[in-house]
C-alpha cells in the first residue's frame, strides 16, 4: 500500500506557503539563504527527476521559481530568479519516462523561459503584451503551447536549440485564452477562454476538433484523463466531459444540454480555480473560497471530502507522481472500476498491439450515457459473473447497444468468477453467444484464468490472421485466488459438450 499525496500553491505567502505533507521524521535541513515564497504562490507542479527522487517546482506573484525537496519542506532546495519578469502565471514540467530534465515557465509580462531541473537557464522568449496567461508542455516534451490575450494559441519548440521558435498559431473561440492544457496521449490540445468555451485541437496536425461551450463564465483550469475533459471555471461549477463524444460528430449530450458533458459538480463557494486528475478516478479541485475538494469521477455528484487548510484562494494543485514500476490495473473488467481505461499491450508474433479497455460498466450514474464510450470502439468484450443471474440476463442489453453503435465489431462473450465453486449460471445454460454467433471464454479476473484468451481471439480478428499468437506474457497483477484445475476441466468438458447439444427453444430455459 502507498500514500496518495497532493500539493496546493496558495494566495498567503509565509516561509513555506507550498502546502506540503511530511513525508518523512527526519529532520530537514535548510540551505542557506533559501527561503519560502514571499508573495502569493501560483502555480505547483510535482514530478519526478532522472535522477530518481522526486521534485516539487512551486511559482508565483514573487516572481521566483523554486525547486523544493518534498520530504524537507522547510525551504526549496534552489529558487531560480528569471530576468526582468514579473509574476510567474504559467508553469510546466516535462513528465519524460526518463525523469523531468527542465521546466517551462511563463510570466504577467508574456516572458517564457526554459530552466534545467537543477535551476541553469536554457531558453528565453518574449511575446506580445498579455500574450502568454498559461502553458502545457506536450507529453514528448518537443514542444509547448502557450494562449494569453491576443485569444490565440501558439505552439513553440521547447527545445534548448530552438526554444521559442514558432510551430504553429491557432485560433480559438473567445478573446482570451485563461487555460491551455495537452491531454495525456499528446494527441489533444485544448485551450480554455474568458468566455467559457473549450477549443480542441488535433495536436499533431493543429485542426480543430471542437469547440463548445462548457461553461456560463470564464474557465480557469482543465484536466484530461484518459477518457474525460475536466474544466473548473468561476461559475463555481466542474464539469465532465466525454472525450469520445467531443471527437465524434454523432456524441450525445448530457442532462446540461452540453455535447458530451457526463456530469457537473458544484460545492464550492467561490471560483473553481484549478482542477487536477490524479488518474482515471481521483480527481482534485481547488477554489478562491480556500478549499479543495476530492471527487471520486465513476460517482462524482458529491466530494469524498473538502480539505480547509488555506485561507487564501488555492490556485494550483499538483499530484505526486505514481509509484515506480507499478503497471496498470488489469482485473477491472468486471463491474466495480467505473469509467477507468486500461491500456493493456501484447507482444505478438506480427508486433506489438494494445488494447484501450474501457469499462463501461456503472454508465448509469452518468445518466446512461454509454454510447459516448461505444463510439469508435473497435471491439467488445461482453462481462457476466457466473455468480450472478441477472447479469446473463443483461447480457442481450449490452450486445444491443454494442451492435447498434459499433456495428459489425468482433465480440467476445466472457463469464467470470469461474473460480467460485457455487456458480449460479451453469455451464450449459449460457446459449447467447450461439444464437449471435459470438465467441464465448469462461474466465476468472482474480485467478488470471483464461485471461489471454478473449484478447488472442479479439487480436486475431483485428489484424485477419488466425496464426496471430502472442510471443510474451502481459504484465498482470498477481493472481489473488487459485482455481480447481480439475474443476476447469470439467468445465471445459461441458462447455464442449454444450456445443453439440441443440438450442433450446426459449432463452435461459434451464437457468
């Protein structure tokens, strides 16, 4: 088990006004000269750097960028002072595989400026007044963008050869950019306006996507998921947005009114002024009312808690980075991880391919919206608990909504929790896949169980080779039961036995 921590910066300076959680007893040292912030604190970001540990890089009014130990917090390890600017009102550092190697930050006076981690200057840029309010550097690292007054977004080489260097200039809704902000892929830019409207652009070939209005007053903050678009804005409202929807022309909208939306929270007292996701679950907002509220996105409608630690506006909020080495979860398919994604990657004979598994199950608390996240889908798997009746029984439910958005998309029926000795849904009972003609595994998620095979069989229907086979074990968690092997086989025995019998006449006749 490990610790979940998060960082807030803060409108009321003192010698450490980045609010920190100890992480350690020991007793911190404290370098000389160094001090806290001496103005309000702006912008927090928390990575971790190549060398390994990890690194807390706060930025504010004071018009200093500091560089801070997370486990001594008693004053930054090295403050960074850039020439001539004023206020720091932007802040980004690059979350390479390798570690975080430089940081970008963007001033009040629109002077964006490249630093090492170890505080060497690397890079300067001037633009026109206002022109600069916020910046996101892409996940490659190759390149930022940057959106201010002039209501456009450029894109600029981060670089250390050619830092600045224009790439690209584009157009948004609205007259001023407040947020701009790359989605975790890359593959998404949006960008955030005065007049509540999110614009997003293809990344890679800097069209637009879309452009709506998310909110009735400017928007201070958004956050992607791998799934979602968060936005926090000063109608003291969050509210989420379904990434497949706002790329598809066909995406439904939700009971706002808005297309995509799936959900809107509120509780706060004063302007939503940052919000940050932690993952695909654990989302973050902070407010001018000083507050910060913990919101759990596969049920978001109330905070799982309000921390009221500042009295000041909480400006920025930063996540620690993941723990080393953990690798994604991968026994979630059954009904219990709301809309979390997992990417899962085997290795083949013909390459490598990766399966974005979305869990759809639990939609229903966004107001049914599942078929936001059927679209473009370019295969299913069908989930029932051997356990459970009225899961099989959903069953035709499900593969209706799949057929009518996906269409003609390879489907794997699956019955989990074969490990559990007292099943519910007997073996020959389960006809469903015979009448649509869907392959059909019996699995189990926490045994591992069969757990390749629906992927295999999915796998070699999307490349159309049936000697497709997998070279390499993907990274599973380790199994948390063991299964009867005589039971499996006795399974398998009647599973084929199943095969040959005819149909019955009416469904689930011998449940």
């Amino acid at each position: 088990m490990s610790a979940t921590y998060i960082l807030s910066a803060v409108s009321e300076p003192s010698p450490s006004s980045s609010t920190l959680p100890p992480r350690t007893t020991s007793t911190p040292s404290t370098p000389a000269g160094e001090q806290g912030h001496s103005d309000a604190v702006w912008c927090a970001k928390w990575a971790r750097a190549a060398s390994g540990d990890e690194v807390v890089v706060t930025a504010g009014a004071d018009h200093t960028v500091k560089i801070w130990n997370p486990t001594q917090t008693s004053a930054p390890t090295r403050t960074i002072r850039p020439p001539k600017s004023l206020g720091i009102v932007g802040l980004d550092v690059d979350q390479a595989e390798t570690g975080a190697s430089f940081l970008v930050a963007s001033s009040l006076d629109s002077v964006i400026t490249r630093w090492s981690i170890e505080g060497e200057s690397e890079g300067r840029v001037e633009l026109g007044p206002a022109a600069s309010w916020d910046v996101s550097l892409h996940p490659g690292a190759e390149h930022f963008a940057t959106a201010g007054g002039e209501g456009k977004v450029k894109v600029m080489s981060s670089a250390k050869a050619t830092f600045g260097q224009e790439l690209a200039a584009l157009e948004a809704t609205g007259k001023f950019g407040m947020a701009v902000e790359y989605s975790r892929g890359g593959n998404l830019l949006a960008v955030s306006s005065d007049t509540g409207y999110v614009t997003l652009f293809d990344a890679e070939t800097g069209s637009l996507v879309s452009s709506f209005p998310a909110h009735s007053a400017p928007i201070r903050s958004m956050s992607f998921t791998s799934n979602l678009l968060i936005t926090g804005s000063d109608d003291k409202r969050i509210n989420v947005f379904d990434l497949r929807a706002l790329t598809s022309h066909s995406g439904a909208s939700g009971g706002g009114g808005r297309r995509g939306q799936v959900a809107s929270m509120g509780g706060h007292e004063g302007w939503v002024v940052t919000v940050g996701a932690r993952n695909d679950r654990l989302l973050a907002s902070g407010s001018s009312d000083g507050t910060i509220k913990l919101f759990d996105l596969s049920s978001p409608s109330t905070a799982l808690s309000t921390l009221r630690d500042h009295t000041g506006d909480v400006w920025s909020l930063a996540w620690a980075p993941e723990p080393v080495g953990l690798a994604p979860a991968v026994e979630g398919l059954g009904a219990t991880l709301g809309v979390e994604v997992h990417p899962l990657t085997f290795h083949t004979n013909f390459g490598t391919i990766c399966f974005n598994v979305w869990d759809t199950a639990g939609q229903e608390k966004f107001g049914g919206l599942r078929d936001g996240y059927y679209i473009q889908g370019q295969c299913g798997i069908i989930m029932f608990d051997v356990t459970s009746k009225i899961t099989y029984k959903n069953v035709p439910n499900w593969h209706r909504d799949l057929e009518r958005v996906c269409e003609n998309i390879p489907i794997v029926l699956c019955g989990n929790k074969v490990d559990v000795k007292e099943r519910k849904v007997k073996t020959g009972a389960v006809t469903f896949h015979r009448k649509k003609n869907l392959q059909y595994f019996e699995i189990s998620a926490k045994s591992n169980y069969n757990f390749e095979r629906p992927f295999l069989w999915l796998a070699r229907k999307l490349v159309g080779n049936a000697n497709l086979e997998f070279v390499a074990a993907p990274a599973l968690a380790p199994p948390e039961v063991q299964v009867d092997a005589a039971l499996m086989q006795q399974y398998a025995k009647e599973l084929e036995a199943a095969q040959a019998a005819p149909l019955p006449e009416e469904d689930d006749a011998d449940l």
